[in-house]
C-alpha cells in the first residue's frame, strides 16, 4: 500500500483527514480521532536508517498504536519495525514499500484505532 491509497482509506474508513502540523516537515502527515483527537496514525517519509535499515534512502511508513503483546511477534515481520520517534513499548512503524500486505496494514490501522478511541465509563 502506498502514502495515497492509505490516506485516502482513512479519510473514508474513519473521516479523518490528513493535519500537517510541522512547518520543519510539512509532509508528515497526522490522523486523529474526531472525539478526542489523540492520534491513530502518523505518516512520514524518513531515510530507511531512522528504522534500523543500513540504507539512507527514504522510505514512506506509517506509525500506528499497537497493543504490546503483540510487538514482539510483529517485529519479526518483515517492513515492521519499532515505533519511529514514538514510545517504542506502544507504537509500531510500518513500511509503506510493499514488504506489508494491504490486509495486514488494515488490520493494523484497525487496531490503532481502537486503541485510541474514546473509552466510554466503566
């Protein structure tokens, strides 16, 4: 999956638009919740060396929430890497090169959304 098809799947899967919020990187591009407006997903074009590649090329990824059982498992994919700038122990960063399959990016997403929606009262 591509920058362009991923943003244009969240604007229509969850009605969230891309903010820009860095005038130092105007094309890191942030996704929220309407509710509560914690972030969901971050995409970023970044050199392959930020994620641990030895390559210095860049490379289009994606940051999303992950619940932590499941990072260990997930880092052992192949385009799945620790969270970039983001809290390692919750955050996942995903290449957007086509090392990950679009399902899976989905599922992903899925995930990230739910773990940042709104909780309602116990």
């Amino acid at each position: 999956m591509d920058r362009t098809v991923l943003d244009n799947y969240i604007t229509e899967a969850y009605g969230a638009t891309a903010e820009y919020l860095w005038e130092k990187h105007p094309t890191f591009a942030v996704y929220r919740h309407q509710n509560n407006k914690k972030w969901f997903a971050v995409i970023m074009e970044i050199p392959k060396s930020k994620i641990g590649l030895n390559d210095d090329n860049s490379v289009n990824v994606v940051n999303l929430k992950c619940d932590q059982l499941l990072i260990g498992s997930l880092l052992l994919e192949n385009g799945i890497h620790k969270g970039y700038h983001m809290n390692k122990n919750h955050w996942i960063t995903v290449r957007l090169d086509g090392s990950v399959t679009d399902e899976k990016i989905k599922w992903l997403l899925d995930l990230s959304f739910d773990l940042t929606a709104k909780k309602g009262r116990k």
